[in-house]
C-alpha cells in the first residue's frame, strides 16, 4: 500500500497549458515537500509546507498543504518545456518514529513544444 | 560548498560481488540519509544517520545491507552478495534536520549482472 498517492501518474500537455498534480495520503504529516527529479540525476527540493491550508509561490507553481495536512498539490501555469520532469511529494508522518520522508511515485511530466 | 556528492557514478558488478557506495554530505547538515529508487518508483527510505549515529535501520531491505558514518561526516552504504534485484539508483542526502528540505546527491546507478 502506497502512504502518498500522486496523481495522475503520467501527464503530457503542450507548452501554455495550465496543469495541477496531487498528492494524497490517509495520514497526517508534519510537513511535506515537493521535489523535481531529471533523469539520471537526484531529486531537487522545490517548496516545504508545514501549515494546513499553506500556499506558496514558486513563480508559475504553486503548492498548497491541505487543512488536514493530508494532501497537497502542485498547480503550474502557462506550462514550459524547461518544466518537464519527475515531480514527486514527500511527507514526514506525525509521529510516524522514522525521521526518513516517504515519497510518493511521483507525476512525470512532459510539456511539448 | 558543492553540494552532496555520491561516488560512483555508476556500479556494474556481477552477481555474488560486494559493492561500497560513498556518501559526502553538505559538511554543516548533521542528518544524512539513503534511499533506493527503481524504475518508475518513488525513493525508499533506508536508513538514516543523525552524525555519526545510525538512528533507524530497520528499513534496510536485508540484512545484505548496511550503513556506517564512522566520523559524521561521510557515509558508506555496502550491500554483500549482491542480486539482481538490487540493480537501482541509491540515493543519498543531507539535512538539518526536522521540516527543512533534503539535498540530494545525484545518485549511484547500481547494475547487477
């Protein structure tokens, strides 16, 4: 059983678009995070959440923690080719003992040009 | 400060062989993490290390696995008898610790053969 749903799994869409990613779980988490991942390469930190019901901007993205910091999404307007790539969330569990974040499996995206 | 750095790159080995992966982490951060990521997968926590203490290792997937951080600065991560499942990209990162975001290393691809 996956602790973080994201959805959907695959997304392509042409360059201008607007799109949202989510990321679903039945538990709680003390923060989450969103990474972007190329190919062949490590995740890179985009944006941490701690507060339910928090939005941040990251220019064109914006992620929001759900009120019961059990969801969150990615929504990404007028979509760019330099956008493209593996967008994955990530939680600590409340309590949840390991320090170690649980990733989901992650949205790939691909924006044409 | 040049970031998180995983050596090798890449790792062919054949089946049955010892394999040692290298881990230098951003020298201020004092948690260092491993996780392993396959194809189409989200990274799986493995381990952790909050200096040179290894604070959770029950998510390691046998025990063919193990961590240390002799100094709590780098970290080796060495999987004995190697199988072809364990052909991956492992992972390793970096923190300060609680809801601050991780700063991963661009990875060793592992090929077990």
């Amino acid at each position: 059983t996956q602790l973080l749903e994201q959805s959907p799994q695959f997304l392509s869409i042409q360059e201008g678009e607007n799109l949202t990613v989510y990321c679903n779980s039945s538990s709680v988490f003390s923060s989450l995070q969103w990474y972007r991942q190329e190919p062949g390469e490590g995740p890179v930190l985009l944006v941490t959440v701690v507060t339910g019901g928090e939005v941040k901007k990251l220019k064109r993205l914006t992620f929001q923690f759900g009120d019961a910091r059990k969801d969150s999404s990615l929504h990404i307007t007028a979509a760019q080719p330099g956008d493209t790539g593996l967008y994955l969330c990530a939680g600590l569990i409340t309590g949840g003992g390991a320090d170690g974040l649980t990733f989901g499996k992650g949205t790939h995206l691909i924006i044409q040009p | 400060d040049t970031g998180v750095s995983q050596n090798p790159r890449h790792k062919i080995t054949k089946r049955g062989q010892n394999v040692t992966f290298r881990c230098d982490p951003i020298s201020e951060h004092n948690r260092l993490y491993w996780y392993r990521q396959t194809l189409g997968q989200g990274p799986e926590f493995l381990t952790y290390f909050q200096n040179e203490a290894q604070l959770e290792k029950s998510r390691l997937l046998s025990d063919r696995f193990s961590a240390e951080r002799p100094k709590g600065s780098f970290s080796t991560l060495e999987i004995q008898r190697t199988e072809q499942g364990d052909s991956a990209m492992y992972l390793c990162a970096s923190s300060l610790g609680g809801a601050v975001g991780y700063t991963f290393g661009s990875g060793t691809r592992l090929t077990v053969v």
